[in-house]
C-alpha cells in the first residue's frame, strides 16, 4: 500500500535575485517535503577566504 500524497511544506516558483545589474537567480523553483532538511551554502561578497 502507498501513502497518499502530500502538499510540500515549502514551495517557491520563479524566485529571481539581483545584485546591482548581476543576475543571480532567474526563475529558480524550489519545492520540499515536510521532514526534509534543507540548506544552503554560499561566498558572500564580505566572506572573507582562511589566511
């Protein structure tokens, strides 16, 4: 037996992001279950590299 489907606990459609006249994102969609673990990992402009 299958368990009935279920809604996703996030759901995000068409996300964009700018930076000035930089273009990060354009129409990024993001979709996720209840129970899942989500992360996200990125430089930023003030990260600075280990010396």
């Amino acid at each position: 037996m299958t368990s009935p489907p279920t809604r996703p606990a996030i759901r995000a459609e068409g996300l964009t992001k700018r930076f000035g006249k930089k273009q990060a994102l354009n129409g990024v969609d993001l979709e996720a279950a209840p129970g899942t673990v989500l992360g996200s990992s990125a430089r930023t402009a003030r990260a600075r590299p280990p010396r």
